[in-house]
C-alpha cells in the first residue's frame, strides 16, 4: 500500500483574507467558513485535485488545541 497525502493543515493569522485569497485569487471551490459558532472551530475546505484537501484553520485555533501560546514555541 502506498501512503496518500489526503488532508494538508495550514494555520493562517486571518481566516477571511485566507479563504479571499483561495477562492477568489485562485478560484480554489469552497463551501466558505465553517464551525465558526464552536470555540476554536472555524475552518475552511478546499477540495483539490487527486481528492486532496486543504484546511485553513485560524492560528490561534491550532495553537489552543496543542496547548500552545497562539505566537507559537519559541
């Protein structure tokens, strides 16, 4: 078997100019901003080619869930 690439996270200091950028810069599809009514649960989907998946998640979200000051470990 051979391992696949299906999710790539990425955590962006701002998700709207984020989700501007690849929807509207690069005409990536998206449904928009989703979970954005549950704490740290905001997140956007691209789906791309090959079944491959982008996530933008805010930076402060990811930092929370692996208990981390939001500028990062320094």
């Amino acid at each position: 078997m051979r391992p696949k690439l299906t999710v790539l996270t990425l955590a962006v200091r701002g998700l709207d100019r984020a989700v501007a950028f690849y929807r509207d810069g690069l005409g990536w599809p998206t449904k928009g901003i989703q979970g954005a009514d549950i704490e740290n649960g905001a997140v956007a989907f691209f789906k791309l080619e090959n079944g491959l998946i982008l996530a933008l998640w805010p930076q402060s979200s990811l930092a929370a869930d692996a208990g981390l000051p939001e500028g990062g470990a320094h």
